[in-house]
C-alpha cells in the first residue's frame, strides 16, 4: 500500500474517530441529561408517596375513629333494644305494625305470654283482629281506618283474648306511619296490659252509677244514658218513651213492716222491671221509691202504656217476708222524646206532670198518666203562677184573711185562723192552688215567713187593743223539713212581744211523711214554748192517732170533707164520732172544720166537738171586720153570718 493510501486511510480513520468520540460525547450528555430528569422524576415520586402516606394516616385515623364510633352506636343501639324489649316486659307490652297493602301484622314484644301469639312478621290481620272482643272489634277497626285517613292517633282500651282464652284488658295505641315502608302504608302501635287497673276503674264507676240497694242505675248513670240516646235519637229522629214511677205511701210500708222490709220491697220492685228488659233501654232508681224506665227507640207509646200497666197488676199482690202479701199502688207518668221535652229537665218536668197528675186522684189506686195538652196548660198555669209569685213575695204583697172559730157552748168566737191571701190573685187561681205551686216550687219557705211576720204583727195588735183572740198560723210541711221553725218563731214572739198562748201551729199530716222523731224534736220545742199544737185536715191524708200520741198535739181539726157528710152518712158520723172520742180520751180538744149548716152543727155540739169554725158562723174576714166581730160578740152572742156583709 502507497503512502498516499495510507495517509489517506489514517485520515479516514482520524475522522472517523473524531466523528465517535463527539457522538460518545453527545450520547454521555443526552444520558446525564436523563439521568437527572429521572432523578427529578424519583425525587417527586418520593414526595407523591410521602404526601399519600400522610393522607393514608389520617383516614386511617378517621376511619379507626369512625369504627370506634360505629361500635359505640351499635352498643348503644342494643342497648335500646333491649332497654325497650325490658319496657315492653315490664309493661306487659306488645308493638305491633299493621301494613295496609298486604293487610298483615308484624307482632313483637310480649306477645307470646300475652296473647299467645309468638313474636312474627306477616300475620294475617284478620286472625289478630279475631282475637279481640266481639264488642270491641269495632271500635278497634274503626280506629284504624281513621288512622289511615285521616292521621287521627288510636287510643283506646279493648278486650283481647289471652294465652289461656280468657279475654283481658289493652290499651291500644297506635299511628300513622311511613318509616318502615315508603311504598306501602303502616300503623304501628303498642298494645298495653292494663286488665286490673280497668278492672278497679270499672268496679269505682259501677259504684258511682248504680244504686247499691237495688243493684240498678243511678240518677247519674240515668242521665248519661239518656243524653246519649237523645243526640242518637234526635239525629236519626227517633222517638222514645219515658216513665216515671212512684210507689204511693211507701213511708207507711216502712212505717208498718220496718225499714229492712221496706228495703226488700224496693229490691222487688226493681226485679219487676227488670223483667221487662226485652222492652227497656235503661231502667233507673232515681231517688227512695222514684224509678224510671227509658223504652226502647221502636217502642210505641201505647205499647208502652200496656206495660205500665202490666207492672201496676203485677204489684197488686205482692209477696214479702214470712209469706205475708202486701199489694203497691203506683203513680206513674209517661211522656215522649222529643215531643214533650227536648232536654231532660223539661221531658222530666213534663213526666212528672203526669205522674203528679195521677197521684192527686190517689182514691183511684195506682194510676198511669200520658202527659197530654191538658196537662201542659196546667203546667203552664203553675209557671205563671209561680213567676208572679216570686215578684209578689220580692214586693210583699200578701194580705191574711182571718177566720174566726167558735167555741161550741158559748157561741163567742175564742181565736181565728190566719189564712193567706193575695189581692192581685183578682180571682184568677185559687188559694189552695197558690199554695201548692209554693210548695212546689219552694216559694213557701219566703212565703210562709211573711205569714208568720205578718200574723204576728195582728196578733200583737189584738193585744194592744185588749183583744184575747189565740190565731191559728198554717205552716207547711216544707217550712217544716228546711226551715228551723222554733227559732223563726221565738225571734217573732220576742219582737212582737206575744204571748205563746196566743199562738196556734197548725200542721197538715203531711208532716208524718218527714223523719218523725225530727219532727217530734221540733214540734216539742214550740210546745215547750207555750206554743198550742194543731192538726190540720184530720183524716184526709196519712196519720193515725197512733202518729198524733207520739206528738205533743194540743188540738185535732176534723177535715171539711167529713164534716160534709156529718147529718147525711151514717158511716162518716160514724167516724166523726170515733174521732172525737178517741181525741177526748187522748186529751186533745176537736174544732170541726168546714161547718155550714145548722144540722152539721147540732150534730156535731151533740157529739161534744170543742170548737166549730166555718161559713155557717163566718167566713174568712178582714182584720178590721174580725175586730167588729169581737165587739159584736160581746155584746150579742148571736150567729155571726148574719152581720157580715162582705167575706174575703
Ligand atoms: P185550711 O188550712 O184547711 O183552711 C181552711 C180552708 O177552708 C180555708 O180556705 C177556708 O176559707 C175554707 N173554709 C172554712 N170554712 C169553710 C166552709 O164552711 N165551707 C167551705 N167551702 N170552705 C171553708 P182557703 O182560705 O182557701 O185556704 C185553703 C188552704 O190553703 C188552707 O186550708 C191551707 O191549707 C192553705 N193555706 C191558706 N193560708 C195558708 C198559709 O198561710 N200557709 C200555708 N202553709 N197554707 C195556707
Ligand atoms: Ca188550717
Ligand atoms: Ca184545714
């Protein structure tokens, strides 16, 4: 190979040389340049990962604290649960849930040892609402369907059949509720043992409705029963019939056979109703020998009067103790709701009316009254009656007529009888009537005041003016019953400064008819204070003499209507004659009442009778005409009647 060739190679080969050595250099500076772009890569991999670590730590952190968290809450989820199950233990409880779209219950608690019923999902809700009380059943179910629509809460008690079959006492409660199922409707609820509490409940409000003689409803248990049936009937316009029952002179059964048999009569009388349970929606006790009886709606008032007067045959004879008979008059008054009374103060007035009614024609027995037009005018009158009264005592606008009573030797009249009177009456009621509406109504007690008041202030007059007159007062059984008239009396006597001798009490017999050993602490009182005792309208009513021997009685006054027939029936002189008698031997002096023929007269001097007093003499006169009597008297012991021109 030349020279050339060779220089020529060599510089090939130094270029070539040069060319891989700046290549190598390129190469190394290309792998520093990377090599530190990987450093920067590792450098800020590491930082991702320190940064990831960190946020690993802290959830970490958060998670172990929620865990914590969880595990607290699910304990304490426990322990509700079982708190709750201790409750439902404790309270004898069941919780149930009723779902509507599948109409199934799920049933927990105590229901196995309550119900019988072990805790399950999904019963049928029909063999749940079995098990309740056939008279319960629906009340339950009706709860329910207001629940549903209209979000109304359930409250209620129900009987529900136990583990052994025998039905007791729940309070159920329940809700509306969506939180179990958004998709299908529930009432979830508890159902509560409260069987002795209702028990005691029951037993406390049978006590306080019911008539512990007689076992029957009481006024109270009346009243609520009747107000119900009133807003059902009414709403549905129905009508029914009441009837008032009231057993004539019961006083006299306990009088003659003793309280205990009294007692055992009002029971019996009570089970005779109950026998007519078929016809009856409620029979009541009202007050001693009061009853009454609500009819069923559909019961027409005919029908109803039949079996009034059913009852009334069936006591015609009763049986009581030792065999002994005994036969009950009964008063009894029927009316209609709504007709004669849309509450029941005035249905009560209006049956009361006709009971009234009946027992006034007493000598007929026992009576069954329907109230009627008649009776409402008559009811009508007495409510005139009695508001004008009320403003006639408010303004003291009474007067006293003044009968004067004769003594039966000398012809000179020896004391008078105070009658009340009232100018503005103008002859529209009569005084009986008046009188009677007070007693009624209470108004004597005002009324009976004034008399007093006002016989008083005569009495000292007649004093005054030398006048030695006794004047008979009227005063009612009422007075008598609420009043305490010995005080009313001695503070009069003290203020007019009377003399007791010349004060006559006259009472009716219907006094006997109030405790009589009261009555004999009041009535010896006054007859303590000097004071002359009187029975008014002697055998019209209720006494005996046995009665009037256990009274300080100074005077017996033989009622008009024996009087009447004293000349013309034998049998009423007759008993006229035994009156005056038997009042002689007992010591009682006798004014015969009501005398108004010459033949009365004769009979009854010959008989003895101690005092005469009516029209025959005179009737009833003013205070000033009673003086001129007395100076008349004085002078010409003649028949009185024949000088007086006006009578009041
Ligand atoms: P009473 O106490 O039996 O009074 C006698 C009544 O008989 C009086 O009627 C009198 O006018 C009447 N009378 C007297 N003699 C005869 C007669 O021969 N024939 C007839 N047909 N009647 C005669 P009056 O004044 O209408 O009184 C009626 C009743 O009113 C009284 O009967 C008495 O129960 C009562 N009353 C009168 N005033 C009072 C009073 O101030 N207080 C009380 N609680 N009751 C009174
Ligand atoms: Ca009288
Ligand atoms: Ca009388």
């Amino acid at each position: 190979m030349s020279e050339n060739n060779v220089n020529i190679e060599l510089s090939y080969l130094r270029k070539k040389v040069g060319r891989e050595k700046s290549a190598r250099m390129q190469a190394e500076l290309l792998l520093e340049s990377k090599s530190t772009e990987l450093f920067d890569i590792n450098r800020r991999l590491q930082d991702a990962n320190q940064h990831l670590d960190v946020i690993v730590a802290r959830r970490t952190k958060a998670l172990k604290a929620t865990t914590q968290r969880v595990e607290v809450t699910s304990e304490e989820l426990q322990n509700t649960v079982n708190r709750l199950n201790l409750v439902l233990d404790i309270a004898n409880a069941v919780t149930w849930l009723f779902n509507v779209r599948n109409q199934t219950m799920d049933i927990a608690g105590k229901s196995e040892s309550l119900l019988g019923i072990e805790p399950t999902k999904a019963i049928p809700a029909d063999t749940v609402l079995s098990r309740i009380h056939e008279n319960d059943r629906k009340e339950l179910i009706e709860g329910l369907s207001l629940a549903l629509k209209k979000g109304e809460a359930i409250n209620l008690r129900c009987r529900l059949m136990s583990r052994n079959g025998s039905y007791r006492w729940f309070l159920i409660n329940g809700e509306l509720s969506s939180l179990v199922s958004k998709r299908s409707l529930c009432v979830i609820g508890s159902c509560i043992e409260m069987h002795e509490q209702v028990e005691r409940e029951r037993e406390v409000w049978n006590i306080a409705n019911h008539d512990t003689l007689t076992g029957l409803p009481n006024r109270n248990y009346f009243e609520t029963q009747f107000s119900a049936l009133a807003e059902e009937s009414f709403s549905s316009s129905e009508s029914f019939t009441i009837a008032l029952i009231d057993i004539n002179d019961f006083t006299q059964i306990n009088d003659t056979y003793g309280y205990s048999m009294g007692d055992g009569v009002l029971r019996d009388f009570a089970d005779i109703l109950r026998g007519y349970s078929e016809y009856t929606h409620h029979v009541a006790r009202l007050s001693g020998d009061e009853y009454i009886v609500i009819f069923k709606t559909n019961l027409a008032i005919w029908s109803a009067h039949e079996l009034c007067q059913k009852v009334i045959d069936r006591c015609v004879n009763i049986s009581i103790q030792n065999g002994e008979r005994l036969g009950l008059n009964l008063s009894m008054g029927l009316a209609v709701f709504p007709k004669d009374g849309r509450v029941l103060d005035d249905l009560m007035q209006s049956v009361y009316s006709a009971m009234q009614d009946g027992k006034q024609k007493k000598h007929i027995g026992s009576s069954c009254v329907l109230y009627n037009a008649a009776i409402e005018r008559e009811r009508f009158r007495e409510k005139d009656i009695r508001s004008a009264l009320k403003a006639a005592i408010k303004s003291k606008s009474f007067d006293l007529a003044f009968q004067p009573i004769m003594c039966n030797q000398s012809k000179y009249f020896v004391g008078s009888e105070a009658l009340f009177r009232w100018p503005d009456m103008d002859g529209k009621w009569g005084v009986q009537e008046v009188i009677d509406v007070a007693e009624n109504s209470g108004l004597i007690l005002d009324l009976g005041e004034q008399v007093i008041e006002m016989a008083f202030a005569k009495i000292s007059h007649l004093n005054e003016i030398g006048v030695k007159k006794w004047m008979a007062i009227n005063i009612s059984p009422l007075q008598f019953q609420l009043q305490d008239v010995p005080q009313i009396i001695s503070k009069a006597l003290i203020k007019y400064n009377v003399d007791p001798a010349m004060l006559v009490v006259e009472v009716t017999e219907n006094i006997f008819l109030e405790n009589i050993n009261r009555v004999a602490d009041i009535l010896n009182q006054l007859s303590k204070m000097g004071i002359t005792i009187a029975i008014d309208d002697f055998g019209s009513g209720y006494s005996s003499l046995r009665y009037v021997q256990m009274l300080p009685i100074d005077k017996i006054k033989i009622d008009k209507a024996f009087v009447d027939h004293v000349g013309s029936s034998i049998e009423s002189q007759g008993i006229v004659k035994a009156v005056i008698d038997m009042s002689h031997s007992m010591g009682y002096k006798v004014v015969a009442e009501g005398v108004e023929t010459e033949g009365q007269l004769e009979v009854l001097k010959d008989m003895g009778c101690d005092y005469i007093q009516g029209y025959y003499y005179s009737k009833p006169v003013s205070f000033d005409e009673l003086i001129q009597l007395d100076d008349f008297s004085k002078n010409t012991p003649l028949v009185l009647k024949t000088h007086l021109g006006r009578t009041l």
